[in-house]
C-alpha cells in the first residue's frame, strides 16, 4: 500500500503549515528556550530518527505518522542550518550552496538506485528512505535560504515570503501550461515551501521593530501546531469515510 499522500492542495497546505511550524518549534527551543543550536539540532535528530522508524516499519499512509516526521524534518533542518550558518560561521550563502550540493548527490543517487524520482508510488522502504533523507535536506536548505533572502539579500521578512510565494505561483503555472516534467516541478516546489515557511515564520516571530509582526515562537507555534492538528484530523477523517464508503 501507498506510504505517502496523494498531492493535492491540502498536501501543500499541510506542508507549509509543517515547516512553518518547524521553523517557530525550533527558534522556540534554539533560542527561546536558550538550548543552542547544537543539542537543539541532537534532540530534534532523536525526535526525527524515533518518527521516521516508526514510519518506515508502517504499512501504509497513517497521516498522523508522516506528518510527523514531515515537522521532524522541519523542526531539525532548522536548527541545523543555524548551526551550519551561525554557529559554525559558515554563512547563509555558503550554507545554502553546501545543501544544494548535498541535495543534488541524494536525488542523483536515489535517481540512480531507482531510475525515478517519483513519490507518487512510494511502498517500499529503499526508495522512502531516499525520499526522507531527500525531505530531510531540502527543509534544511530552505531554513539557509530562507534566513539568507531575509537577512542577507535586504528583503526582509516579508519581501522574502513574497519572492518565494510568487517563484512558487511559476511553479504552479509551469505545472498546469507547460510540458515541464512533474517530478522536477514537485521537488522545486518542495525546496522552495521550506524557505517561503522559514521566511513566514520569522515575519509571525519576530518583533515589529525588526520587521516581523510580533507574535513571538511560542505563541506562533501554538497557533501553527493546533492548525497542524486540525488538518491532520480532517485528513485521517477523510480517509476513513474513504475506507467506509
């Protein structure tokens, strides 16, 4: 059976809202909670390595599971791009030009182990490993490049979340009006969610003096985790009125 799910509207949705989350949950325990981002990045990875063995041992699409470890990945790649970036010094830029490197040698590989890239029939474990360590990098590059269009580039927060959001609205038209292959354009829409909910999240978070509106992690997170929980719900419901029917 299928281990992953159908992608649809509610799947992007789902996925921005994810690592949006991810990116106030791990500014909440990184910086709120003054835990560092480098045990952050060790308690985020047990969390994520805890989830994604549950999820590989599982045989079928349980969307409680998958979106946990989609906010693992998330959660995880944000504290380790800052750590990469911040506290190892190495710099947004650099940061984001190493993790697309990284990202290019896991599609290449998986590419080359299963002649396709497609997520659309997932059952096996060797190919879903592929594509959790795919997910897993991806949403660690965005946080690098989402923290580099808003603090580097001068957009700031919000010209940040609004070149990603109108690079995503191309995607969505080369889907529906052009020939380009629909695997390429899954992937650039997936690396790019990550960095438009890095840049959105840091304009919920951050004071208005510096841009942001001012909610602060915990109480984006709150509100993020409960839309999360609402949209889980309403998912697994679906399916078993699927099932029922």
């Amino acid at each position: 059976m299928k281990k992953v799910p159908e992608i649809t509207l509610l799947f992007w949705v789902m996925k921005i809202c994810a690592t949006t989350l991810g990116e106030t949950a791990g500014d909440l325990l990184a910086q709120t909670l003054n835990v560092g981002y480098g045990l952050s990045s060790l308690i985020l990875i047990g969390f994520f390595v805890v989830v994604l063995l549950l999820q590989l041992r599982a045989k079928r699409y349980v969307p409680a599971l998958y979106w946990s470890v989609i906010l693992a990945t998330s959660t995880a790649g944000t504290t380790m791009s800052d750590y990469m970036d911040r506290t190892l010094g190495l710099g947004y830029a650099t940061g984001s030009a190493i993790l697309v490197v990284l990202l290019g040698v896991v599609l290449a590989v998986w590419y080359r182990s299963e002649k396709s890239l497609s997520v659309t029939d997932i059952k096996t474990a060797r190919p879903e490993s592929f594509y959790w360590t795919a997910i897993l990098v991806s949403n660690t590059l965005g946080t690098a490049l989402g923290d580099y269009l808003a603090d580097d580039s001068g957009l700031g927060f919000g010209g940040g979340a609004l070149l990603i959001g109108s690079l995503i609205g191309l995607v969505i038209l080369a889907h529906y009006f052009s020939r380009i292959s629909s695997v390429v354009l899954f992937w650039i829409a997936f690396v790019l969610t990550r960095p438009f909910g890095a840049t959105f999240g840091d304009l919920l978070t951050k004071s208005t003096n510096k841009g942001g509106l001012g909610f602060g992690t915990q109480g984006s997170s709150l509100i993020l985790f409960g839309l999360l929980i609402g949209l889980v719900a309403f998912t697994s419901f679906q399916r078993k009125e699927h099932r029922l029917s």
